[in-house]
C-alpha cells in the first residue's frame, strides 16, 4: 500500500462504503454454500444416503475436522507470505479458490456405492480434500475484516454482514432443502443438483466479494516470517482466552445443529417447522444486525458476548427438557438457543479482529493470516469435536435410519445432542470470557498508540521486514498502555 502514515490511520478507522460491507457479506453467503451444506446435511447423507453407520460417520467428522484444523494452520502462513500488489494479501485466494472449493462439495455429497470399505475411504478423501480447499479460502477470507477498519463500529458492521450472509444460505437451505429429506425422495438427485448450482452461484459471490471489499489498513510488513508468527501467538494472551472460548461454544453450536434435523423430524415429529425455524432464523439476524453495533458501543463486545452464550444455554435447557408432546415448546427452545448463537456469531468475528492489533502492538507485526488461522483452528476443532459428540450422542441412543420410529433412548440421545451438550458448552465458554482482558476501550488505545508509532517513524522509512520481536519490545517499552 502506498498510504501515507498519517492518511493511513484516517482511512483505517473511517466509515466503511455500504458496497464494501455488502460484499463482505456475499464471501460469507459464498463460504456457507459449502460449510453450512455440510454441518447441515453432510451426517445425514451419510447415514440415510451413503448408508453409513452413525458410528463410523461420527469418527470420520472428527477426525476429518480436527485434520481441516490444522489445515487451517498451513492456510494462515501460506496466507502470511502472499502478497500482490494489485490484489493485495487476501483476495487472491478468493478468486482463484472458489472454484476447486464448490467442486469438492459436489464430490463430498457424490459418494458412490463401492461397497462400506470403499465408500468410507472415499468420504474421507473428499471431505479432506474439502476441508483442505476452505481453509485457502476462508482463512483470508476471514482475515480480510481486520485489514478492511480498525474501527470497532465498523467491525461489528462487517461481522453483521457476514452472519446475515450465512444466515441467509442456511435460511434457503432450510426452506427448501431440509424438507425434502424424506424416505421416499430421491436424495442423491437433491444432493448432487443441489451442490451443482451452488457452484455458479458460490463463484459469482466470491468475485463480488474480491471486487469491493479492498484493504484500507496500512501494514509495515507484507511477508511475515515464522519467527514473526510464532512471536505473535506467543504473547497474544486474549486471543488464546478467544480461541478456547469459541472452540468450546462451537461444541455446543455444532452439536446442536447437527442434530436439529433429527429433533424436529424424529423427536418432534415436526419436520415441516424447519422451514418456519429458518425463517426466523433470517428474522432473528436482520432484526439483530441493526442493533449490534449500538450494542457494541454501549456494552461492548465481551459482555454481549457473554449474554449471547447464557441465551444459547437457556434454549439448549428448553430443548433438552421440553417433553415431545409439547412441540411449541421444544421449537421455542431452538429459537431461543438459535437467538444467542446468531448474537455470539455477530461479535466474535470483530473481538478476533481486535486480537490483531493487540499481536501487532506487542510484536510490531501485523499478522492477520496466522491470527486468524489459529482462531479458526480452535473453530474447527470444535466443530468436530460437537459434530462427534452429535454422532455418538444418536449411536448412544440407538438411532435407526431409514425414516424407523425412534426409541425412547434414541429420543433422549437426540435430546441430549440439541440441548444438552449446547449447555454445558455455553457455560463453560461464558466462564472463560469473564477474565478476557482485551476490552474496547483497551482496543482503543492499543491502536491510538499503533498509530502514533507510524508517525513517530515516518512514512518515508517503513518499517524494516526482518525487524525483531526483541528489537520492538525495546521500542515499545518506551511508550505503552498498561495492560
């Protein structure tokens, strides 16, 4: 970037163009036609399609999710070293990985019928592969936020617009995919159109995305090395306590999830509502969109955040002890549950986002690749370990394929997916937050002052690439807020 470092500042924490927040938005909505078609549907293709035990299709999320964890680790340093100077760091890999991504999910949901060995060893491969292919593009996808504003506000208007954007992909499938998953249609043909469309219409969206969102943030060193990195996860103290929070938070998320399908069509014995469920799910995050960054300025983000995590908590007790009789009741409770996941949602993305200007005032390097990366590690491993959970909460309960009427026990093990486990994930991931030290007006300052180094500096002498943490620490020593 050729900014200068006092016009830097300006443009980094000044309003964002509305396109720019929409097009952030259409990346989500592109990230979403993969990943929420998988956390939604990908177990029960398996089990009522591909025919694959409940067992056996737990395992392979686990381990499949926590290998999509570390790939998320090689996205970040691969993400860390790019840089063009037309593009920038993040939006190559929008443009040349969306199309890879999408055909994957085509393979993911194409399993042929090989035989059990055969047909596990290819849903692994093609889930890997998968995974593999999101981490390049989620990682800088994510990443790009906190190279977009270091305004708080205008973080929590791009949080909010890439939750709507998921919303809004997870809404359609729900009001047009989950009720046709039925014993007598044809899901394979549901599937493989399904995904098939979506690679047209996933492309288009990540080419929006790459045309509009552009970096404003001024950075000192475009090619991070691993010393660098590894500098910065050291001493990044709130985004290790973020990270732990939301791997446990997304246990509960995933799990739920996961199993809401069973819960309304096999518990419930509702499947008609999912369509209903979606829509307010769409109704919950544009009615929250407009308010979160009002939220945000009065509360700030770590006390909405916690609330987010009680909300979940509460609707995961509704759910859990809600008797199948009482359908109103159980439904209320995934409203309620889906109100504080939604909230969470919005906010977590801008307190990852403010975790990179912490590393880059301990450190003097901005790394969002790594930072990210290590967060969505946390992510992804909590995704599998609440998608596992799912999955051996239904073989706990002796789940049946095949649209059979489910056992009192197979009842309560969905029970205890949906409502349960989201629970005691909620109140271990509020526990935690308690003590997160990076607070707004801590942020605040922290960039006040990454700025004031800029200026102290010059803009005609950028900082040196190979500068050393130890170096900086000396530098930094002289002037810092307390923490």
């Amino acid at each position: 970037m050729t900014t200068s470092a006092t016009e830097a500042p300006q443009a980094a924490l000044g309003k964002l163009p509305k396109i720019s927040i929409i097009g952030y938005g259409a990346g989500d909505a592109a990230n979403n036609l993969a990943f929420t078609t998988a956390t939604m549907f990908l177990l029960i293709y398996y089990t009522d399609v591909a025919g694959i035990s409940a067992a056996a299709a737990g395992t392979l999320l686990l381990v499949v999710r926590v290998f999509d964890a570390f790939a998320d680790l090689f996205a970040g340093r691969i993400v860390d070293r790019t840089y063009s100077k037309r593009f920038g760091k993040f939006r190559p890999f929008l443009m040349f990985g969306s199309v890879p991504l999408l055909l994957l999910s085509v393979a993911t949901f194409s399993i042929p019928q090989i035989g059990e060995t055969g047909m596990l060893i290819y849903a692994y491969l093609t889930y890997a592969a998968l995974g593999l292919a999101y981490s390049l593009v989620n990682i800088p996808f994510g990443s790009l936020a906190g190279a977009m504003t270091q305004d708080p506000s205008e973080r929590a208007k791009l949080a909010s617009a890439r939750t709507i954007g998921a919303m809004i992909v997870g809404a359609g499938l729900g009001i047009f995919v989950a009720p046709l998953i039925t014993p007598e249609n044809d899901l394979q043909s549901i599937f493989t159109f399904m995904t098939l469309g979506f690679v047209v219409v996933g492309t288009a969206l990540y080419f929006f995305t790459a045309f509009t969102a552009k970096e404003r943030v001024r950075r000192d060193v475009p090619h991070v090395t691993m010393k660098q990195s590894f500098a910065i996860l050291k001493s990044n103290r709130p985004l290790v306590m973020l990270c732990i929070s939301s791997f446990v938070f997304l246990t509960g998320m995933l799990a739920l999830s996961t199993v809401q399908l069973y819960y309304l069509r096999d518990v419930l014995h509702a499947l008609p509502l999912y369509a209903v469920f979606s829509i307010l799910q769409l109704v919950i995050t544009f009615g929250l969109a407009g308010f979160v960054p009002k939220i945000v300025r009065t509360f700030g983000k770590r006390a909405a955040y916690m609330v987010g995590g009680g909300i979940m908590g509460f609707g995961g007790l509704i759910v859990f002890f809600a008797p199948p009789s009482m359908v109103w009741l159980g439904f209320t409770g995934l409203v309620v549950a889906q109100l504080g996941i939604v909230l969470v949602n919005m906010l977590v993305w801008a307190l990852e986002a403010d975790t990179v200007e912490y590393g880059e005032w301990k450190t003097g390097v901005r790394a969002e690749g790594i930072v990210y990366a290590l967060f969505s590690f946390t992510r992804k491993t909590g995704q599998a370990v609440g998608g596992a959970l799912a999955a051996y909460a239904l073989a706990w309960g002796g789940y049946v394929s095949g649209g059979a009427v489910q056992s009192v026990q197979a009842e309560w093990g969905i029970r205890a997916g949906a409502g349960l486990i989201p629970v005691v994930a909620a109140a271990i991931a509020i526990a935690i937050m308690i003590f997160y030290p990076l607070t707004d007006k801590k942020h605040k300052e922290i960039v006040a002052e990454i700025a004031e180094r800029r200026l102290t500096r010059g803009s005609a002498a950028p900082m040196d690439p190979s500068l050393s943490t130890a170096a900086f620490t000396v530098n930094r020593a002289q002037s810092t807020p307390t923490e």
